[in-house]
C-alpha cells in the first residue's frame, strides 16, 4: 500500500472488524461476504484462499482485499487478464458484488438494499478513481 493510499484508507484490525461487514452489506452481509469470496474463486484463478483485510473508506464506505501480495485476475466477459495487487483485487472483487447485489435487490424489490448497495459502489468507485491503480480497477470492471 502506498502512502497516498493509506490516507485515504484505513485497515481494520481487532474489535473494529466486527462490524465492518453488516456495514458495508448491510442486513445481506452474510450472503455478499461469501459472493466476495465466491467471486474470488471465479476470477482468480490462483486464488489461494486465507485472511481477508477490511478497509474503512474516509465517507463510510469500504471493501475486503485477501491478504495476498499479488493474484492473477481474469475476467474472461470483457478479456481482461493481469496480476494485480492484493488490494487491487479487493477492491474490483468487492466492486463487483455490490454492483450484482444491488442489481439483484432491485429486481426483488428490496429498495432500501438496493439504495444501500448503490451507495457503498459508488463509495468504491470514488475511491477507485484517486487509487494509483485506478486504470486498472476501471479496466477490470469495463
């Protein structure tokens, strides 16, 4: 993580993790943090399983990235395959299931979910714009 980042970021550690999860996915948090997960499996194909760390984003938001240096990313819908930084694919993993599980909320007219999930991606992508990796996240996600 750079210097930049970790200003605009906070690792949580302890007590502090507990409630990151309901926060970020709200009452639909034990389903989005296995999709995380899931997705992990799905597009990392050296994916190792593990820790996760949860980042706290300045406006409330916030994502998991596993606690690896690097994974492979390959998202074979828009072509997309590079190495990318642990953080960098908890941030494109995470983006992801909220962008799915606000669309799925929104079908099953759950809006307070929907809205809520709205809200933390565009928390995400605010963040992925000032991120060093930035074309990267964009790229992945496009």
């Amino acid at each position: 993580m750079t210097t930049a980042q970790a200003a605009d970021n906070v690792l949580l550690t302890g007590a502090q993790r507990l409630t990151f999860l309901p926060d970020l996915f709200g009452s639909d948090f034990m389903l989005s943090e296995a999709s995380v997960y899931g997705y992990a499996q799905r597009f990392c194909p050296d994916y190792p399983g593990g820790f996760w760390q949860f980042y706290r984003l300045p406006d409330g938001g916030g994502y998991m990235a596993p606690d690896v240096d690097t994974l492979t990313f390959c998202n074979t819908d828009n072509g997309f395959e590079q190495t990318v930084s642990g953080d960098v694919a908890g941030i494109i993993l995470t983006a992801l299931v909220l962008n799915h599980r606000s669309w799925h909320h929104s079908h099953h007219d759950r809006e307070e979910l929907c809205r809520h999930f709205c809200r933390r991606y565009e928390q995400l992508m605010a963040f992925a714009d000032t991120h060093p990796d930035a074309a990267v996240i964009w790229r992945a996600l496009d």
